[in-house]
C-alpha cells in the first residue's frame, strides 16, 4: 500500500536533527516551501463538494462519523449552509472520496470519506518586521479529515490525505498546508510536529459572569499589526495573514494587564459538546508582551476566554494549557495533546513553534 508520509513532502530527517542539535542554519529564513516532486503520481482524484445535495451529504457524513474522541465525545455540528459559506465566502475546498467499501460486499460506490483545506494566506515569522519574513507560499488548512466508522484501518485515510494535497497542487496552487491532530502523536515516519501541546477547556458560565473589563474585541487589520509588533523579538512566532477579501471566523481579542498585555484568537471548532449540545470554540493564537505576573495570567486567560464565549455564543473553551505556565487550576481542566503538521513547507521549528493563525 502507499504511504501517506513516503509521499507527502516533509523535512528530511537530517535536517531535523540539524535543527534540534545545532539550532537553525538561518534563524531568520522566512518559512519555505520543500519540493514534492512525487507527490502527484498515483494519488487519487477527490470529488469537490458543489451544490446543496453533496453539502448535505459531507456535513451528515461528518456528523455521523467524526466522533474525535469516540461516541460520548464532541459532535461535529457543521450544517450544510455554514459549508456554503465557508466554500462561497473563504474559499474553503470540502472534498469527498468515494469507493467500494469494505462492509457492503457490492461494488456500488460508497462515500467513504471527506477531507477539507481553506486557505490562510501567507505565512509570516513575526521575528522578521513586515514582508520580510513572508513565506514564499500560500498556506492552506487541512481539516475535516474523517473515514466512514467502518472503513478504517484500510488506507482510506492515507488515500483523503494525498487526495487534499493533489487538490491543492491542481487548484490551489501548491501543496503548503497545516493540520491539527489530536491525542497521540503520528507514529514514527511521520513529519516531526511543528507545535505540540496539550489543552485545557472550560464551560463559561450563561451569562459569562461580570463583563471583562481589562479585555476588547481587536479588528484583524489592529490584530495582526499587535501580533507583528509583540512578536518582533519571538523566533519561534509564525502568524498568517488571510487572503485579501476572505471571510474570517476567528474573532481576536487583547487583555491589558498592568506590566503587560496578551493577544488571543479563537476559532469556532463547528463541534458541539455531548454535555448540552452547546458550541464549542478553540484557541488558534496566542502572542503577549511584557510581564504577565501569574495571578495576571489566570485573569487573563478568564476574561480573555469569558469575552470569546459570549462574542461567539459558544461556552465551551479550548485553550492551549502552555499559555498558562503551570499546573491547571480551576476553572480550567485539563484534556489531551495536541501537535500541528506542516506539509511540504519548513520554518526550521520542530515540535516548539507558537502559533497565532487566524481561520
Ligand atoms: C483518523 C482517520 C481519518 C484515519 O483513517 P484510516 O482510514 O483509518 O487511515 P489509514 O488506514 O489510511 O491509516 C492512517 C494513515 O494516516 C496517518 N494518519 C492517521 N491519523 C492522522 C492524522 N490525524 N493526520 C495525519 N495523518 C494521520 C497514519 O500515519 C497512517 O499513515 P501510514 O499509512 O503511512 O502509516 C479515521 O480513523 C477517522 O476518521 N477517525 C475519526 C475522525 C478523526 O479522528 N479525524 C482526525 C482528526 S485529527
């Protein structure tokens, strides 16, 4: 069977261990495409989700078989029109890929998975001031990655991960893209991480308590401004400027503390929690600047997650636990980890980049 990491285009392994011992060649390279020259033999064709009828189909196949963390965990809870918009509005690409399943015993051609990639612009290290430490690509998202319950284990899914990545070598013009795994790490022969991490959650209260008063709402022209002026002294900070004129779900907002300030951005996760069917949101950002003294952290992260959770009327919140430096406390607890791949670009960070995408 083909493999998916033989195939994808990731850093070799040489210059990973170059990296991790003798620290970057060139710490200040702005992000940089690697070469797949193999990546198009072979790989299959996927179906590009168009019309309302195949929207449906993809957001019922989901719901249904995208269960992250089994049957009593998070429900996906796309619905076809918000799949509309995310096609019409940010260029979102759903693509389904169908064949003959394992269970069924005919040759009728089942759905038997669905993968997604959305673009995110280009990419930039925020040590670097302005356009110099823009990628030399457009990066991509890759999300919804999700095989029917009962054909796993076959191959489906290193078929949907070369099938997303032809995709957007054919129409997306190249193949640089993101992925967030949850749990354990992808076994050896897998790219190494660009972030690991675990998260912690909590259920903002109805009403989210007092309004945070040392917290606002950024537009994303101030926000990304803060995040290139914050990160500016952060090698290990890489940010993404969306495409010109592309709807944006993440929504962004600045704490002020008294010696120093922090930026978040959450994404809607389009999951709901099995608890009360609420929406739940995750943290794709995080740059600060100056002295958060911890009982500052923890106010922080509150009434920065208190302001997400009623701008986005979703109480459950997902944060990266390594913005907290330290044990959890209430009202946070503590779930997974969690590690981003990058597909066929290098920024010479492995396993330790902080992020701050917006979606
Ligand atoms: C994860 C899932 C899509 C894998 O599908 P599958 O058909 O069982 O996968 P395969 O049989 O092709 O084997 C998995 C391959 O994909 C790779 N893989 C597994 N999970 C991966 C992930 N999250 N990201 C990237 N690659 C992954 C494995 O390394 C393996 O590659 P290999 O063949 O080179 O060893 C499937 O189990 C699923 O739908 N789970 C529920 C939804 C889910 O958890 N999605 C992932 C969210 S992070």
């Amino acid at each position: 069977m083909q493999h998916f990491w033989n195939q994808a285009p990731v850093a070799s392994l040489i210059d990973i261990l170059r990296v991790k011992l003798f620290g970057a060649q060139n710490p200040r390279a702005p992000p940089r495409a690697i070469e797949a020259p193999t990546l198009l033999a072979d790989t299959p064709q996927l179906e590009v989700v168009q019309g309302r009828a195949a929207a449906e189909e993809y957001t019922v196949f989901l719901s249904t078989n995208y269960l992250t963390a089994g049957s009593d965990g998070p429900r996906s809870s796309l619905t076809a029109d918000t799949l509309e918009t995310l096609i019409a509005d940010s260029g979102a690409r759903p693509l389904l890929y169908r064949g003959s399943g394992s269970g069924s015993g005919s040759s009728r051609r089942e759905l038997l998975g669905c993968i997604l990639s959305a673009p995110l612009g280009k990419l930039y290290r925020a040590a670097m001031p302005g356009s110099a430490g823009a990628s030399d690509f457009s990066l991509r998202l890759i999300r919804d990655f999700c095989v029917g319950a009962t054909n796993r284990r076959q191959g489906v899914g290193t078929k949907l991960l070369l099938g997303v990545l032809r995709d957007c070598a054919m129409n997306c013009g190249g193949v640089q893209a993101v992925f967030l795994k949850e749990g354990a790490p992808l076994g050896l022969g897998a790219s190494t991480p660009l972030r690991s991490s675990s998260w912690i959650y909590r259920r903002v209260a109805a009403g989210g308590g007092a309004a945070p008063r040392q917290v606002r709402e950024l537009s994303l022209k101030d926000a990304l401004e803060l995040v290139a002026i914050y990160g500016l002294g952060n090698e290990r900070l890489l940010y993404n400027r969306p495409p010109e004129g592309a709807a944006v779900a993440t929504r962004i907002f600045l704490y002020e503390g008294f010696r120093g300030s922090a930026v978040a951005a959450f994404t809607p996760a389009y999951q709901v929690h099995p608890r009360d069917g609420a929406a739940i949101i995750f943290q794709t950002g995080w740059v600060e600047t100056g002295t958060l003294l911890p009982m500052e952290r923890a106010t922080a992260l509150r009434q920065l997650s208190d302001a997400a959770a009623a701008a986005m009327r979703a109480p459950w919140v997902w944060m990266d636990g390594a913005c907290a430096r330290g044990p959890v406390q209430p009202p946070w607890r503590a779930d997974g980890p969690f590690h981003w791949y990058m597909y066929g670009w290098t920024a010479d960070l492995y396993g330790n980049a902080e992020l701050f995408l917006v979606v």
